[in-house]
C-alpha cells in the first residue's frame, strides 16, 4: 500500500487540511491518507492546547468525509513529544511492506533541516509538499539548502522517469512538489472565530464544528 501520512496538531482539523491531503493523494497516486494528531507538538509550545483526544475526536469526524482518509492515534499512544522521525519507524516495523509518504506544507518543508533527524526521515519517507498561504514553492526553494532542492521533482517529472506509470517509483529521497492553490485556513484564525462568535462554517466539516459547539471548545460555552 501507498501510505501518506499528514501529521499536526489539527487544534482545529480544518479544510486546508483536507485540501492537503486530497492534493497528495491525487498527486502520488495515494491509497490511504493517515491524519495524525501529534501528541505534545516539538515546534509549538502553547499552554492552551486542546486536550489530545478532543482533538483526535474532531480528525475522526472530519475523515469520515472520504474513503481514502483515516485518523491515526499512533502519536497520541506513544504519549510524550511527537517526532516524525519516531512515527516513521513506529510504522516501518508495523507495516513493512508499506511505501510512506510525508505530507507537509511547504512551510514546513522549508524548515526540514531544523527536524530532528531529518536526514533519517528523508530516508524512511517521500514526501509530497503542498503549498501553504504566504510560502510558495518558488520561495520554499529559495530557503533550502542545494541537498534539498535536489531531491525535488514535480509529478509530471516523475511519470516521465517512471515511463508515465508511476509518479512515485522509486526509493526515497524524494520529494513530490505539488502545484495546486493553497486554501487559506488556518487553525489560530478558526479558534479566534470561535472565540470571537464569527462563523466558522465552510472552514471545517460540519461534523466537526457541531463538536465544537457541543464540547465548549476555544472559549464558548459548551451546549447543552
């Protein structure tokens, strides 16, 4: 199986997450996407962060919404910080005959070397990099080092290799740099709205705002 993995906090999991992973997929010919709630974020420090599984809730609701999508509590079971470096060796000896493949918003893309043992993740996972608002590919690239830039491709580039069979032949290190539009959510802006009784609607999955509401999550009362 052709395995993506997108992790985060999801403190809310919103529709640019989706669009995320949706892009991947289609780009690397996907079977599964797994949303992976982390457990304590290693970049992050906020003392507000919604408990784990209030937020592991809201990724189930929101997978639901397509068959290629999957919520994963391998992070939060492990407990602690999470690193991807941990996750990605967790999987490879669960499922070893599994193709990984990272999915990461091109700002966190361009920060990959500050990753711990990033050189380890490129070994163990492809990854696809989905444009963000703010950070563009052109602009991603110019913020990596030359190693990095060399592992990237674009799909078209990657059919060509693979003989127009398989955008993603081939061993890692590689990266699938996808060129789609980014959708401008994000999870600080969806909690403010909540906070500030804006609407939310059309920003995350139905589902996942009536658990909002239900839950009293971000500041509002929780409705009974």
């Amino acid at each position: 199986m052709r395995l993506g993995l997108l992790g985060g906090t999801f403190d809310p999991v919103h529709a640019g997450h989706l669009s995320m992973a949706r892009a991947a997929a289609a780009a690397a010919r996907l079977d599964r996407v797994l949303l992976v709630p982390c457990s304590r974020p290693p970049h992050k420090e906020r003392a507000d962060l919604t408990d784990p599984y209030l937020r592991f809730g809201m990724v189930c609701l929101a997978t639901t919404e397509g068959p290629e999508l999957e919520a994963s509590p391998i992070e939060l079971n492990r407990g602690g910080v999470s690193y991807t470096v941990e996750t990605l060796r967790e999987l490879g000896e669960r499922r070893p005959f599994d193709s990984c493949y990272l999915i990461m918003g091109s700002d966190s893309f361009a920060e990959i070397e500050s990753w711990r043992c990033h050189a380890e993740i490129l070994e163990r996972s492809a990854v696809v990099v989905i444009p963000r608002p703010g950070m563009d590919l052109e602009t991603m690239r110019r913020r990596l080092s030359p190693s990095i830039v060399s592992i990237l491709r674009r799909p078209a580039a990657l059919d060509a290799e693979a003989g127009g069979v398989d955008p993603g032949a081939g061993e890692p290190p590689f990266a699938i740099a996808v060129d789609t539009a980014p959708v401008d959510a994000s999870s600080t802006d969806i909690r403010d709205r909540v906070r500030e009784g804006r609407p939310i609607a059309g920003l995350v999955a139905p589902a996942v705002e009536a658990f909002i509401r239900r839950q009293g999550l971000y500041g509002k009362t929780p409705v009974r």
